[in-house]
C-alpha cells in the first residue's frame, strides 16, 4: 500500500507542511524535514524550486529563489529525498513541482528516480487534467499518486470528471489567488470541501492561505487534511539561523490544532 493511502486510511486528520527543498541548504532540508515529522508532520509537501512560478505567493517563491541562487540542482532534490528516507521509511513525501524540471529530465526518467529516492507522489501544479496523459500511467505504474488539484473555480462537472480519476487525495485550494500568509480562510472553504467530498471517497485536504494554528483547526473539523506552507517558510526564514525552537513550536501547534479534529 502506498504511505500516502495507509496515513489517511488511520482515520486520523493529517497534517502536510510544506516546505522548499535546498532552502536554507539542501543539509539544512533534511533536518528540518526531520522536525517536521518529530512535531507531528504526516506527509511532507517537498517543493521543487523553479524560477517561474505561477501559484505561488512572495514567501515560497523568495525561497525558492535564494535556493536556486545557493546552487540548487535536480540531483540536489533526489539527495534529499534518499538521505531522508535513510532515516525515515513510514513517512510520506509528496514532490510538489511545475512541470518544466519534470518534462526537462524527461517524464519517466524523472519519475524513476524520484520513486527510487522514496517520493509516495507528485503535485505538479501547472498541468491541467486534459493533459495529464503523459504523466498518469508513468507515476501508476510505479505505484505513485498524481495528486489533483480542485479550485473554488472549478465548474461541478470538470471537478467530478477530476476526482473520477484521482488518486490518493484531493488537494482543495481554499481560496482564490496564489499560496501566501493570511489573516483570515475564506468563507466558501467549508462548503467549497462538502461538495467534493460529496463526489468522492478519496479524502479532501485542504491548502493555500492557511496560516495559524487556529485557521488549520477549524479547516480540520470538515477536512480530511490540512496544507501548510508559507506560515511554515516564513517562519523558518524569519527566524534564521537558529530557526529550530521557533519552527519546532508552530509545527507542533499546527499539528495539535489539527488532530484535534479528529472524530
């Protein structure tokens, strides 16, 4: 069984932080991917750093740039994975990348090597559904999921046509615009959640703008799962280089609000 499948089928509301890999340092990933999972983390988003980013707001792409900028490489990301699952082997990792480093190694190439690394699936952000053909059947037969991204936008029928042919999760964007900090979820979020749940057994996690322990709780009372990522960048970059204590506290916090969730 995928790790992705086995995390969500405990009943448990899951917690997936998401972080940039090279960012502080590709040494520096590995622990903090560690931290993350010792305060409670059930599957880590690894973002790939890409230079043209199209959904992602000024905290997650400033980090992405400074790793680019420290010498991050493709075989930097697959060190990552491979030293982390030397120590860890239950936790799930999701790539979370565009498609122009995947297309650029080549769609099966890339994803061998991130299934040999430990990678459990793939988000990849800027290919819509109608074109996922060259994708789908690499990452199936190698036992990964795609995971599928549903917007508020999303008209009823293209979102039923998606989670017909989605595996392990539902990704709902919470609100409309790029992931970033906010100081409120939107009001749509919780009906937004019912009606795909309403269309699938799969479950529904839930990302983009949530930013505080208390947002994370309230999303985990009608979803399945909870995204965090640019609370989780801005603190670890607000807070370098001793960054450990105050990342470690928001982490376990997120993690507390969102298990408490649990039915």
């Amino acid at each position: 069984m995928n790790r992705i499948d086995r995390t969500f089928a405990s009943g448990r509301k899951v917690f997936i932080p998401y972080i940039t890999a090279g960012y502080p340092s590709v040494a520096e990933t590995v622990k903090i991917m560690h931290l993350l999972v010792s305060e409670g983390a059930d599957i880590l988003e690894l973002g790939y750093p890409f230079s043209d980013p199209t959904a992602d707001g000024p905290v997650i792409q400033k980090s992405s740039q400074q790793a680019l900028v420290n010498g991050f490489k493709r075989e930097s990301y697959f060190r990552i994975l491979e030293e982390f699952r030397g120590q860890d082997s239950e936790t799930p990792v999701i790539i979370f990348s565009y498609y122009n480093p995947i297309f650029n190694m080549g769609v099966e190439a890339f994803a061998a090597r991130a299934a040999a690394a430990g990678a459990d699936g793939m988000l990849i952000v800027d290919v819509p559904f109608e074109e996922q053909q060259q994708v789908r059947p690499i990452l199936d037969a190698l036992g990964m999921h795609l995971i599928q991204l549903i917007a508020p936008t999303t008209p009823a029928a293209r979102a039923k046509q998606i989670v017909e042919q989605a595996s392990g999760f539902i990704y709902q964007i919470a609100r409309r615009g790029v992931t970033g900090v906010r100081s409120d979820l939107s009001s749509d979020a919780a009906e937004n959640a019912a009606a795909i749940k309403a269309l699938t057994d799969l479950p529904v996690a839930l990302g983009f703008g949530v930013s505080s322990p208390e947002q994370a709780g309230a999303i985990a009372k009608y979803a399945d799962g909870v995204v965090v990522g640019s609370a989780i960048v801005k603190e670890l970059s607000d807070r370098l280089p001793d960054y450990e204590e105050a990342l470690a506290k928001l982490v376990r916090e997120l993690a507390e609000a969102i298990h408490s969730g649990d039915a």
